[in-house]
C-alpha cells in the first residue's frame, strides 16, 4: 500500500492510501477543466502531482513522521514534473511544481528538472501504472495553437494551476478535517432576482423600479428608476464590456446588481464579483447585499483583509470560500481582484478558476493605478474573449478604453445608460469655482474659519494637519490615513450625525473621503488634483439635493508642489479642461478628454514595471514580485489603545499566528512612510514581527507627522 498522507487526529488508524487522493484529484481537476476544454489534460495533471510521493524515500517519511515524530525533507513535485517534460514544451511542468509553493518562471524549469531523474521518474511511474492500469498521459486537448498570444497560454496555465491547487487542497483538507468542504451547486439567479425585486418593493415605493413608463414626479426617483431600467435592457444584450457611467446617489449599488443579475440568469454566468477600491465601501456594499439574500444561505460572500475567521463551523464555510470565490456573489477589493489575477502563489491563484465565465464589476474603475493598465486591460480582454466573462466597468468618471492602443478595446464599451446627459444633469448638485490664482496657506485658513460648516481636501497629509492646528474655531475635525480605520470610522460617524442635525462641522481631509464617505456638505473646498479626485470630491457636497446648488471651490495653495510626475501631468490636464468647462465640469465627455490625454502622455508608463515582457518568457515570480497595487514601501504600524490592546492581549492569549494576526489588528493599522515622522518609536517584543506605536496618538490628528517621534 503507497500513501500520500499520514493519518489525521480523528482517526488515527486510517492513512490517506496514494491511490485514493490521485484519483479524487485528478477526477474533480478533469471536472473542473471541462470549463476550459481540457478535461483530458486536468485528469493528468491531477494523477501526476503528487507522483513523487511512489519513492520509497517519501514513503518512510511518512512512516517516521508518525511513527517517530521525525520530519525529514523529501521533495516529490519534480518527479511529476518531469514526467511532462517532453509534453508541449513543458509547459504543464509549471504547473505541477507550483501546486506547493509557487509557479516557478520557466527559465527555473531545469533546476527543478535537476532534483530527480529518467529513472525515478520510471520507476514512480510504474508503480502508478500498477496501481491504475488505464491511465495514460494525455494532454492533447490543452490545445496549445488556441493561445495565440503569451498571455493567454500564461492565463491557461495559471487557471489549471488553480483547479489543481483547488482539488488538492479540497481532498487533503477533507480527510485531515472534521468539516467537510462542499463544492457549491450552480445557483438559481433567477430566485435571486425575485430576492432583490422583494426587497426593493419592500425598501421603496412599488412604482420606483416597475417596468410601466408611469413614474413617480420627484425627478432624481425618476432617473434611478431609468438607471435600473436601462441596466436591465442592456443585460440582455451580448457584449462583453460595459459601462455604467452613474453620478453619485443614482442607485448605482442596486443598479449594478440587477443588471448582474439578469446577465447571469439569462447567460448562465457561474458568478458575480463586485471588486471596489476601499474596505468601507465593501463592507457597506456587502451589507447591502447580505440584507436582500438574508434567506438565501452561503449567497455573499465578503472578502477582504479586514474579516477575521475564527475556527469553528459557523465560519468555515467563509474562511474556505474566501479562498476559492465558490460563491454566487464575492464582494471584494480591487487590490483582491488582481493581485490574485497576477499572483504564482497557490494561496491567491486558487480562486482563478472560478473567475471563469463570471460577471466582474469594477466599481470606481478610474482609480485602477496608471502603472499597471496594460496588462490589467490585456488580462481582462483574455477573461472576456477566452473565458466568457463579462466586464463592467462602473464610475463617474470612465477612463477610455478604446484609444487606438494595442492593449485598448476594439470597440467601445456598450454604455448601459441610454441617455448619459439627462443622468448627468438631474444629478448636477454643485456648482463649481475655479480659482486659478494660488492663495497663501495663512488665506486658506481665514477663509475656512468664515465658514459655518465646510468641507475642505488637500492633497497631502501634512497640510491637513497643518491647517488644523493653525484653525482656531470650534467644531473642527481632521480625517487622514495618519489615523487608524477604527478612529477615522468613529470620527465620520460623529460628523455624519452633527450634519443630520444641522450643527456646524469644519472638516479638512485628504482624498480617504472621496470614496464611499456619504458625507453631505453645503461648501466643499478641494485642492487642485486630477479630474476624478474632483468629481469625487463634489460627490460629497449637496449630495442629498436639499438645496438647488451647493458650492465647489477649487484652489491652489502657494509654494505646495506635487512630485509625482503622473499625478503632476494629471493636475495639468485637469487645469485645461478647467479653463475650458468649468460649467459642464461633470460632462462625461471631460472624463475621456481627461484620461485620453493621461494615456496618450504616459503610454510608455501603463506597463512601467514590463508585466507584460514577464508575461511574454512566462516569468511567473517576477510577475508576482512587481504586480503590487498597494507598494510595500511603508512601514504598518499598529497603533495601542484600549480596543487594540483587548485584541493583542487576545492574541498572545491564544497564540494567533499567520494572517489572522494581520486581520484581527488591521482596524488599529496605518502605514508611514520612512520620511513621515523624525523617527520611528515601536516596541516589536510585544507580537513579533508587529510593530506597535509607543509614540503620542492625538484623538484629533492621529499620529502628527510633523510633531510625534
């Protein structure tokens, strides 16, 4: 008898026989790959993966790792590896050593090779033969010719990457667990539509989403009711890319919805997955959904780096699926989404395959960092042409997306909105003041302390803070990454509810409000900064329509100076289009001007790290290694207070470890840079490798960046 496990803790006298694991896999991995048209390919990789493990080597570590207690390092991926060195240029290699640790990059493949030999190779594979008689490697439905281009042959490995990981994990988990995983069963959008009608129905008044041409009068009612209208007729077209250019308070969260909806029921879609850029606007989103779909069980499911999984039955189900996206719906980050997409770690490429044959909205689309936008428009056209999915591209300020370039669209998107300047002028609530002279920081302030409530965002952290401390008024709050999620949630809650109740708020802020902050000021003061950080900013201002108009005043502050080439060349595009339409700031036609322009300036900077010349020689680590939307070049610090200090003293309590320790303590994390404070005070004794602030914390500021140690 050849094992592939040694026995679990709940019944120690049965071992995890060799045969039965391969089978299991390599059955499920064939199941998995008929989605992309090589079952036959799937069922070999499944029965080679672990072949390795037929060596009489691996087999007495397994004996003295139970029996003795005695680990010893006995490598097997190789041996299934080369078992296909010969096979479509060893490609399929890759994917077997990666289903451990990581997809190594193909210039690697030959060191890999080098850890085992012809005939032990022979030797394991004779034994499996003995042990299944009919099998035979068969890889000829992987269909190599179809990959016409090096990202989609880099995509197919990496989804059979995925399906693999995905059934050895799933059969290893099984037998070591007490809860057994299920694959969910294909879903019912049809139910689930009748879920969100029900709930609309409920939620409003019945005539705001039917179908009948009567309308309820109240303007804005009307064109939130034309939005879902028109999301609904635009699902039952066939393209593969959408837009869905929606101002702020149009519906757009329930709008988007049911247009997935209806795309998935009448398209048969296996999924939706709504990426969003901040956790605060996932976890409002999520809520949202998990109230319509609270009667359909394991419906949505909420990913991010914030949930914290604890080990018991009730959140198995989440803690597995987080890993997988098996899920009708998935609500998660951009940052989730893609580095996933680019990952060679079996961790994050576990859920790609499920991505297939999805609907993928991506919510604030234009906040998708300029760096990475070719290979981000490459990989979504290969998951669209080649693996049936549906892209929506969802925002105020669309980014264009059919320019001429290589990595562009051919076409347009199809614009769900069938008349994008109504939607736009009913929901135009601000007026908008551009004043081209540069004031002094010292007038800034005398202005903002006139004002009774005001809202006012600068570009940098800094001058937030320096502006606070020179205002001498009451009323006065900041809100900035220099203070923790958990204090910045508290501090908008506080002003959320003085703003019901119509009392005065002086806030100075940084671009963190801009986005899923439902903040509603009469003035809104903002800096000069690109095009969308505008329109945003003016999303937080008269966003209720009480009054006609609210006030939008854009400045410049004198001696302020922007670094950053790309942000610097945006401020400048967004100053021609000032001059030009400062009444029609919010037309949709200044988004394309505005990202048209940016595109065409830095064409060279959309693929800066060469992501794509990676892809190109299959260099699957050095694809992992650059593709960081959040770059690692700050420090995250924890900062102690006393919710934070009951989490730590749980955590060294129950001895957490791994990412759990991260996500119990991210609502306490900020992250500095090196050049923020004159230096850095930490105590990293108390968790290892986590750094928590000994520094002053001020209930206002956070941690002052000027000030603090």
């Amino acid at each position: 008898m050849y094992y592939a496990h040694t026995p679990s803790q709940y019944d120690p006298n049965l071992w995890h026989s060799f045969l039965d694991h391969s089978k299991t896999v390599a059955e499920e991995c064939s199941y998995l790959a008929e989605k992309i048209g090589c079952p036959k390919t799937g069922l070999t990789l499944g029965y080679l993966h672990d072949l390795g493990k037929l060596k009489p080597e691996f087999q007495n570590k397994l004996d003295l790792a139970y029996n003795k207690n005695i680990d010893t390092s006995v490598p097997h991926k190789e041996v299934g590896a080369y078992a296909l060195k010969n096979h479509l240029g060893g490609y399929l290699s890759l994917v077997i050593l990666g289903h451990h640790n990581q997809i190594p990059s193909k210039r690697h493949i030959v060191d890999h090779y080098e850890k085992t030999n012809q005939q032990e190779t022979n030797d394991c594979s004779n034994i499996l033969k003995s042990l299944n008689p009919n099998f035979e490697i068969d890889v000829d439905d992987f269909d190599i010719q179809s990959c016409k281009t090096p990202i989609q042959l880099y995509t197919r490995l990496k989804i059979l990457h995925s399906m693999l990981v995905e059934c050895d994990h799933k059969d290893t988990s099984n037998f070591y667990s007490k809860y057994k995983h299920i694959s969910s069963k294909s879903t019912n959008f049809e139910k689930l539509e009748s879920s969100l009608d029900f709930y609309l129905r409920k939620k409003f008044f019945a005539s705001l989403f039917a179908e009948e041409e009567s309308l309820p009068s109240n303007e804005i009612n009307s064109q939130r009711a034309q939005l879902y209208r028109d999301c609904l007729k635009a699902a039952e077209t066939k393209d593969s890319f959408y837009v869905l250019p929606a101002p702020t308070g149009a519906g757009k969260t329930l709008s988007s919805l049911a247009f997935s909806l209806r795309k998935a029921y009448l398209f048969n879609k296996q999924r939706i997955i709504f990426a969003l850029p901040y956790t605060s606007i996932i976890e409002q989103t999520a809520n949202i959904y998990k109230d319509i779909f609270h009667t359909d069980k394991n419906t949505v499911l909420e990913h991010h780096s914030a949930v914290v999984d604890d080990e018991n039955d009730k959140v198995f189900w989440r803690k597995k699926t987080s890993e997988n996206w098996d899920c009708p719906i998935v609500v998660t980050t951009i940052v989730q989404l893609f580095e996933s997409i680019f990952s060679n770690k079996p961790s994050k490429n576990k859920k790609l395959h499920n991505i297939v044959n999805s609907i993928i909205v991506l919510d604030e689309a234009q906040m998708l960092p300029l760096i990475y936008i070719k290979p981000i428009m490459e990989m979504l056209k290969v998951f669209a042409y080649k693996y049936n999915c549906t892209i929506v591209i969802c925002t105020a300020t669309p980014p264009s997306l059919n320019n001429q370039k290589s990595w562009s669209l051919d076409e347009k998107p199809y614009c769900i909105v069938e008349n994008v300047d109504k939607m736009f002028s009913v929901f135009k609530r601000v007026s908008f003041n551009y004043e081209r002279e540069k004031t002094s920081l010292d007038s800034l302030i005398d202005r903002i302390k006139n004002e009774d409530s005001i809202l006012c965002i600068v570009n940098k952290r800094k001058t937030a803070q320096n502006i606070v401390s020179k205002l001498n008024k009451d009323n006065v709050y900041h809100l900035s990454t220099t203070m923790h999620p958990h204090h910045r949630t508290k501090t908008v809650e506080i002003i959320k509810e003085r703003l019901l109740n119509n009392l005065p708020v002086t806030l100075i802020a940084t671009s963190c409000v801009e986005c899923g902050v439902d903040f509603d000021f009469d003035k809104v003061y903002r800096e000069l900064a690109p095009y969308s950080s505008i329109i945003q900013a003016a999303g937080r201002c008269n966003r209720n329509g009480k009054k006609s108009f609210g006030e939008v005043t854009i400045f410049q502050i004198e001696k302020e100076s922007v670094k950053d080439p790309i942000l610097k060349t945006g401020i400048e595009i967004t100053k021609m289009i000032l001059d030009k339409n400062i009444l029609d700031l919010e037309n949709i036609a200044n988004s394309e001007t505005y990202f048209s322009e940016l595109y065409k300036i830095y064409d060279a900077d959309l693929d800066k790290k060469e992501i794509l010349k990676d892809i190109k020689y299959l260099d699957f680590e050095a694809v992992d290694s650059k593709f960081k939307i959040i770059e690692q070049d700050t420090i995250s610090i924890v900062i102690s207070c006393p919710e934070s200090q009951v989490i730590i003293d749980s955590i060294i309590k129950d001895k957490t470890t791994g990412i759990n320790i991260n996500r119990k303590l991210s609502p306490y994390t900020i992250s500095l840079y090196n050049s923020d404070v004159q230096s850095f005070t930490v105590d990293t004794n108390i968790i290892p490798g986590v750094n928590i602030w000994t520094g002053n914390y001020s209930s206002l500021y956070g941690i002052r960046l000027d000030v603090d140690k």
